[in-house]
C-alpha cells in the first residue's frame, strides 16, 4: 500500500503546480489587458487635446486693484439754500501768462489793406504828378516842378521842367503805385504819400533833385544835399554836343506842270466824228 500512497502524493503535487500555474498564467493575462486599456483610453485623450492646449501660456500679470470704499454722502455736495451762498472776488493769477490781454483796435476799412490804394499804369504829367484810375495825386512833401519851368545856369536857361518829368517817367515805367488816397478817386488834385514797392515816392525825387523839398516837411535835409551836390534841377543844363546835328530845313516844292493842257481844257468841246479802227470796215448806212 505504501507504493500506492506514493504515487498519490506525486499526483497530487503535480495537480497543485498545475494549478497554480495556471492561475499565474490568468493573472498575467489580466494584468496585461489592464494596462493594454489604459494606454488606450490615454491616447484616445490626447488626440481630443488640440495642439495649442500642449502648449504652455505665459502668465499674465494682473495690476492690483487698489480701492476704497466711499459713502455716497460725504461725496454729495451739501443741500444749500440760495441766499446761504455769497459771491467773492476771484483770486490772483498764479503768473501774469493767465491774464487776459485787451481786444484789438479794429482796423479801419480801407481798399487794399490799410498801406494804401494800388493805382496801376501811372500817368505823370509833371515831376511829382501821378495821374491813374481816376485820380490825380501831388506827392505830399515836395515842390512840383511844372513841365514849362526853365532853369538857370551860368546865364544860359534849359527846360529842366521838362527833364524831371522826363525823369520821374523813366522811373515810374509803368509800375503799380500804391497811394494812401481815399476810396474813391475825383477831379480835385490830393496830396497824399506815395510809394513804389518799398522806395518812397517823394524821397526819390528830392534826393535826385528832381522836385524841391516843401518848407517844414520830411525832406527838407534830403533837399538840401540834392542842392549841394547839384543834383537834377540844380546842376547844369545837359550837353548837347554828342546829339546829331539837326536836319536842314527843307525848300519849298516847287510848282509842277499840270498833267492836262490848260488851253485845252479851256475851249469847250466840240462834237466830233468816231472814226473806226483801221481793221473793221465803217458800218454800212
């Protein structure tokens, strides 16, 4: 019996490591199938994910909020009644850039702005004369010179009237004159200051010695240095000797012989005959 017992116990032995071999074998299996679906489910929730989500935002920093709180009544303005307020005098600038300047003067409404009035293609009929739109202005500080006065030197007189006028023409050339006229032109001669471009009117004629300096006015000084250097109306008569001889009179024409014959022209006609031409026969009566 004691063989038999034996091989029991061997078969028993192998029937239990048979077992458990069989149960490690599913525990394996299990333990694998486990993990197997975890690493599914984590891909599964990675493809969900969007790339932008992987990537990771900077911080934003927030400024700190600093508040308090207020009670609406204190920052209320107080209920008031009307004759509880009074009316003071405000205070002093803190410089005087706050101050307020004084207005302008208005400026007075003249043609042209307020220099004066552009007179265009002056005329002058004499030195210091200026004839143009409808006015006739003498240079205001000046003596006219008249276009027929003669001037004296070393006894032999010249017409130095007509020199100036001459002159001042040259000088004008047709350039606009600006004139501190009224609006309005007329027949009446105005004495008013005239210039061209930035050159005083008046200075020029004196200071040239083209016009006298009237007594008391502003170019008394420049007159007198026209006078000394003698200048204009106040030097010599112009030479004339480097100007061409002036033509010879020329004769009376004489009489020419008239184209008709007076004594033929003096008998009155008498009745005459046509006489054909030689190469057409005379008409048949």
């Amino acid at each position: 019996m004691r063989p038999l017992h034996a091989a029991a116990a061997v078969l028993t032995i192998l029937a239990m490591g048979a077992a458990i071999a069989a149960g490690g074998r599913a525990v394996l299996h299990s333990e694998h199938g486990r993990v197997a679906a975890q690493a599914q489910a984590g891909m599964a929730a990675q493809s969900e994910v969007p790339a932008a989500a992987a990537i990771p935002q900077p911080k934003v920093a927030r400024p700190e909020v600093h508040s308090r709180a207020i009670d609406p009544e204190v920052v209320a303005p107080p209920q008031l009644q009307p004759e509880e307020l009074e009316r003071v005098e405000p205070r002093a600038p803190l410089s005087d850039l706050a101050l307020a300047r004084p207005p302008k003067p208005p400026k007075l409404k003249m043609p042209d702005d307020w220099n004066g009035t552009k007179l265009f293609q002056p005329v002058a009929p004499a030195a210091g004369v200026i004839e143009a739109k409808g006015y006739s202005v003498a240079i205001s500080g000046i003596d006219i010179v008249r276009e027929d006065e003669t001037c004296a030197d070393g006894g032999k007189s010249w017409t130095c009237g007509s020199r100036a006028r001459t002159a001042f023409r040259a000088f004008l050339r047709g350039r606009a004159v600006v004139c501190a006229v009224p609006p309005e032109g007329g027949r009446d001669l105005i004495a008013a200051e005239c210039r061209v471009g930035n050159q005083d009117v008046g200075q020029w004629l004196i200071e040239n010695g083209w016009a006298r300096a009237a007594k008391g006015g502003p170019y008394v000084e420049a007159g007198e240095k026209a006078r000394t250097a003698r200048k204009g109306i106040f030097g010599p008569a112009p030479s004339l000797s480097g100007l061409p001889p002036a033509p010879a009179p020329v004769a009376a024409a004489q009489p020419t012989q008239p184209i008709l014959d007076p004594s033929a022209t003096a008998t009155p006609p008498t009745e005459t005959t046509a006489t054909p031409p030689a190469d057409q026969p005379a008409p048949s009566e």
